[in-house]
C-alpha cells in the first residue's frame, strides 16, 4: 500500500499562512510573484554525485552552473487603495531550500510578513512598514547581497529632501537571543539612516546607508558590544553606452555590525573591522549582454586578518531570439594571515532557452559544462567545500532560472 507523505511542521505553518492570505482577498486582487532555481547535475569528482566550486566569502562564488542547491521563494501581497488616498498592502513571502537538487527535503521559511501604508495625510509621499521585511542590493553573477539590511523592525521610506528629489529612509530592526548564528544567548538592535537618489552628476546618483548596532548582554558573562557601518554607493545610469548601470561601493564596519550593513556577531570587539570596495556594471548592447564584478574585502578579527579579491563576469549572446549562448570566468582569491593563498579559476559554458534575447529575460532554461582549477590550499579549507586532494574539477548539467 502506497503511503502519504506526512508534511513537516514549517512547510505546514506557511501553507496555511499562503492559504489564510488568500482566503482573505475576496474583495481586492492578490498579487503573486516568485523566483526559484534547480535542475539536475553530475560531476566528474570521485566519489560525487555533484559538485560545485568557490571560496567561502561574499563575491567569492560564480553561480553559472555552479550551484548545487534548490531554492525558491514566492510572495503574496494583497494591496488596497482606499478612496481617501491611503494605500496599503498586507505582503508574505515563503521560501524553501535544499542544499541537494531534490526539493522534496527542503526546508521552509517565511522570508518577509509585513504590512505598509502609504498616503497618511500628515506625510503623504512616505511609506511606513513594520514586519518582517527585506532590504537588499545584489551582484547577480555572484548572488552576493552587498547590502542588506533585512530582519524584523519598523521603518519609513520615501521622505522627501527638499525639492532636489532625493530621499531619506530609516529603519530599526531587532533580533531576539537565539534567531542569529552568533554566540547562543546574545539577540542585537541595530538602527540605519538611509539617504538615496541623491543626484551628483549627469546620470549618476548617491546612496549612503549609515548603521548602528548593539548586542544583547543575554544574561551570559559574554557581554554584548556595539558597532557601526557605513556604507556609499554610486549608481551611474547608461554607463559609457553600454545599456547598463554602473555601481560602485565602499564600504566599512566596525564591532558588531556586519559589513553588508546588517546584523554581525553581538560579541565582537571594536577591533573587528572590515572594509571593502565593489565594481559592478551590467550591459546589453545590441544581442550582447552581461555583468562583471571586481571586488577586494579586508576582514580585521582576533584571528588576524584575511584579504580576498574576486574578479569575472559573465556574458550573454543570442543567437535567436530565444536562444543564447552564456559564457562566465571568476577569480577569486583568499589569503589569511600566516596562511598560505587560496585560489580557485572557474569557468562555464553553454547554452540556454529563452522568452527574450537580453540579459535579464527569464525564464532561462540553460545547459552547461562547468570546469574550475584551485590550489591545494583552497581544497584544504574546509569551509570551501573543494574536493579534498584535487586541484580541478568538471560539473555539467542543466538548470532553470525564473522570476515572474
């Protein structure tokens, strides 16, 4: 006899949250979007099934056939607008994981649970939130989100400075002891100020995030610590012709507050300190499309320091219409104090399925070989998850990339 498979507790909370969302829309349309990414793979690594190929650290990984999870995430928002002015709009995104290609051992999670409102007639043009909410800023080739501030808080947005048509934001957000993955105990607040759209010249506008953290003391003898991050970028529309944006960051944190402007560990000393600097432009001149990055990152921490750079790109010709031809390389590299150099080459080609010949049209139904070189002492680390005693490695499959 065929037997049911019973679902687990988290898939089981946010299908009946999705349910409960939409059973309350019988008078207002609701809005679903979704991403998600997977398909099957193999390798020519002994003794694996699959493998993949990068250096742990933000901007260290190419994704382009080079990513050995499933992941999907999609969102529920029910907005209303009522006949005074005031919109508002109730927002739930779920999402699943699993580090394998099979979804059915993913695990489940409500990402975003929030609500806003617009169109207050003490400040109409700003937005006001509380929830679950994120606020982020990606490179896609490298599916790295150099800011992000997400988590749950309560914030504001859309605050008009002056007539020059920049904004300001800002926003709090607290953890509660036990929701990070630092020492177990401590929770943390952290406050941002958000200033953006800021024009500096033809075409190019400013971004400056400025952050403050504190972490919990947690009734531990670990005391929590403070911190804080600043982060600018510069966005520079129609970059030399080229179809794309450019932008730039630079970034820098100190003690408990991470990088990416979000939350680092509660209990690290003012000599934590980090900076780096980011360069990323995206294009689409005629069938040519595509993205690059180049990155260094300094990380100061009671272990010494470690030093990483990434460069590459990918690249995106169509044949057709709804065919093209993808084609990416990534550098990168990872040296810690007294530790000799990590590195790892990695480069993918193939084809894939389209609705459109640009870039960023999906979905992308793709199929590729992947081949990455690395040093002995990148597949030594642990934390890089290299097939141990090699130095290269071929991975081919086929994946499916959608957003709608």
């Amino acid at each position: 006899m065929q037997r049911t498979r019973r679902p687990r507790p988290g898939l089981r909370l946010t299908t009946c949250a999705a349910l409960a969302l939409l059973a309350s829309a019988s008078a207002h349309a609701v809005d679903w979007t979704g991403y998600f990414r997977g398909g099957p793979a193999a390798t020519s690594v002994d003794g694996k099934s699959r493998q993949c190929y990068g250096l742990a650290g933000p901007g260290l990984k190419y994704r382009l056939g080079n990513e050995c999870d499933f992941y999907g995430e999609f969102t529920l928002s029910q907005p209303v607008k009522q006949d005074d002015g005031v919109q508002y709009s109730a927002n739930l995104m779920t999402n699943f994981y699993s580090p394998n290609s099979e979804a059915n051992n993913a695990t489940a999670n409500v990402e975003q649970a929030y609500v806003d409102i617009k169109g207050l007639d003490f400040a109409p043009q700003a937005t006001f939130w509380m929830g679950k909410k994120r606020d982020r800023n990606d490179v896609h080739i490298v599916d790295t989100f150099f800011v992000n501030m997400s988590g749950v808080g309560a914030g504001v947005s859309g605050v008009a400075l002056g007539d020059s048509g920049a904004k300001m934001a800002s926003a709090i957000y607290k953890t509660d002891s036990g929701d990070h993955s630092a020492p177990a105990g401590h929770g943390a607040a952290r406050a941002h100020v958000d200033f953006y759209d800021i024009g500096v010249n033809p075409g190019g506008k400013l971004r400056v995030i400025g952050t403050v953290s504190k972490g919990d003391d947690g009734g531990t003898t670990v005391k929590g610590t403070s911190g804080y991050g600043v982060s600018v970028e510069h966005v520079q529309g129609e970059f030399l012709g080229l179809g794309g944006d450019n932008h730039v960051w630079l970034q820098m944190a100190q003690g408990s507050t991470a990088l990416n402007q979000g939350f680092g560990d509660p209990t690290a000393p003012s000599s934590t300190k980090s900076w780096r600097i980011v360069e990323s432009f995206t294009l689409q001149s005629g069938n040519l499309g595509g993205q690059t990055l180049a990155m260094f990152e300094q990380d100061k921490t009671a272990a010494g320091k470690t030093n990483a750079t990434s460069f590459g790109g990918r690249l995106s010709y169509a044949v057709t219409r709804n065919l093209k031809l993808l084609a990416e390389l990534g550098i990168s590299t990872r040296k810690p104090d007294g530790q000799p150099e990590q590195h790892l080459t990695k480069i993918t080609l193939g084809p894939a399925l389209s609705n459109g010949p640009k870039f960023w049209n999906r979905p992308e139904l793709r199929f590729y070989v992947t081949h990455a070189t690395f040093n002995s002492a990148a597949a030594n680390d642990p934390a890089n998850e290299l097939p141990a005693g090699k130095t290269s490695g071929t991975s081919y499959g086929a994946q499916v990339e959608i957003w709608f």
